[in-house]
C-alpha cells in the first residue's frame, strides 16, 4: 500500500472512531407499519375538543368496549413522545357519523365517532372506546393518522385477528400482519388491545 493510501486509510479510521458509539451502533430494529387507506369517512368539523375517552359521555352501552393501548416508536425502537394520534371508527352496528354513510338507522349522540391522543414521555398512547362493527364487505377496523411535530407522517389501519384479520383488504401488499391487533377480554363486555406504531 502506497503512503497516500494509508494515510487516506487512517484518517477513515479515525474519523469512524471519533464518531459516538450510538451513532455507530444505531440500525433499524423494528419495521414500519404498513400505510393503509384513509377511506371515504374522515371526519368532518371542528376537531379542537378530541378526547381520547370516545365514551366519555357514555349513557347506554351499545356494544363491547375497547380499550386500545399501544406504543409508537422509531424504527431503531425508540419511543416517540408527543406523537398525536387522530382515530375515527365505526360504532357497534358498522356506521360512520359522516354524511356520504349512508347506512340506515340514527347515530349514537353518547358516542363520539372519533378522538385524539398525544403519546407520553414512553411513547404511549391509550383510548377507551367500542369495538367496532364490520360492514360488508370490510371486517373489523379502525383508522387513525399519526402526526410527529405537527407533520404527517402516517395514515393506516388497525384489524382484529378474532374478528377476521386483514383478510386481504388493507391497502398494503406487504407486512399485513403489523395492522392486526388480538383482542382480550378483561371484564364483561369490556376487551383490552395492545398496538405498536411503528414510524
């Protein structure tokens, strides 16, 4: 090896070496979840007041609750706190509170249709809300939006093994299992989820 080389060599070595130890050893763990389609029902209106509690004024119970709980996280596993995630679902019979659903029979008004959340310091996030209905020919599902520092950054959905899975009806073609979720039953009529979001 010539001397231009290895002095070439050396100060590669060098600088790789200066470099911190985390920066070196930083590669993905974990892979992102699938995109998925937004749908047609997005919610419409004024969206200042989203709880997370989208039974919060819960007068009847009409069907099975669902407390959805999860993580967001990079994909090199670290947890993304202040992460707000945008959710709107079906309620028990399948309906959307949107005007272009056009499904028969009156929306709950002690439901909310949809809410928001923002992830702790640990990457967290949790919502209480009901497991929602299938309608054909779709199964089971959930929509939600992430945003990181005010940027979207996903739109995707969450499908439930015990209630059909994906079924080959998520938008993406690959990794369909990352939007399925298992449901547990915690009490009577009350089921408990754990997600991880993977950005």
């Amino acid at each position: 090896m010539k001397r231009r080389d290895f002095v070439k060599t050396g100060i590669a070595a060098g600088a790789m070496t200066a470099l911190p130890q985390s920066v070196l050893a930083r590669e993905a763990v974990a892979t992102r979840t699938p995109r998925d389609a937004e749908g047609p029902f997005y919610p419409l209106g004024n969206r200042d007041n989203d709880s997370a509690d989208l039974l919060l004024n819960m007068q009847t119970q009409r069907g099975d609750i669902l407390l959805l709980k999860g993580t967001v996280i990079d994909i090199y596993g670290q947890p993304v706190s202040g992460a707000t995630l945008d959710l709107w679902q079906t309620d028990p019979e399948g309906r959307y509170l949107h005007p272009d659903d056009t499904s028969p029979g009156a929306r709950h008004t002690d439901f909310a249709y949809w809410g928001k959340a923002v992830t702790g310091q640990d990457g967290t996030y949790a919502f209480r809300t009901y497991v929602p209905g299938a309608y054909a020919p779709r199964p089971a599902h959930i929509h939600y939006k992430v945003f990181r520092d005010g940027r979207h950054v996903l739109t995707s959905q969450i499908y439930f093994r015990e209630l059909g899975g994906t079924k080959g009806h998520s938008f993406s073609t690959r990794d369909q299992d990352l939007l399925e979720a298992s449901l547990t039953q915690v009490g009577e009529g009350t089921f408990e989820t754990d997600f991880q979001i993977v950005i």
